[in-house]
C-alpha cells in the first residue's frame, strides 16, 4: 500500500521509538525518541517536534 505523500515524491519525516525497525522502514527519514511508557511517550514526541519546528523556523531563506 502506497502513502498518499509516497505517490507525490515528497519526503515522509518519522517520529519514532528507538529501535523501531519496522516504523523506519516505512518513512524516508526519521527521528528517534527514547523508548518510554505510553503515557509519557507524548512529552518525549512533543519535544522533538518543537526542536524540529525551532530549527526549520531558522534556515534562511
């Protein structure tokens, strides 16, 4: 099964636990956050997002 994005050539970017194998395989690039419990796996995902926000929000134009 084909990603919608995969068909417009455009770059898939994973949030994924460490060590997920299967989730890398499916996404062109990936960031890897600790392995957690589900119930603080959202501050962990929360936190590499902004970072990922805070640094394309710096590349120049």
């Amino acid at each position: 099964m084909q990603n919608s994005d995969e068909t417009r050539s455009s770059p898939v970017l994973g949030i994924v636990r460490e060590g997920d194998r299967a989730a890398m395989n499916e996404v062109n690039a990936s960031v890897q956050v600790p392995a957690s419990p589900h119930y603080t796996a959202v501050i962990t995902s929360t936190v590499a997002l902004r970072l990922f926000a805070y640094h394309v929000a710096q590349v120049p134009d």
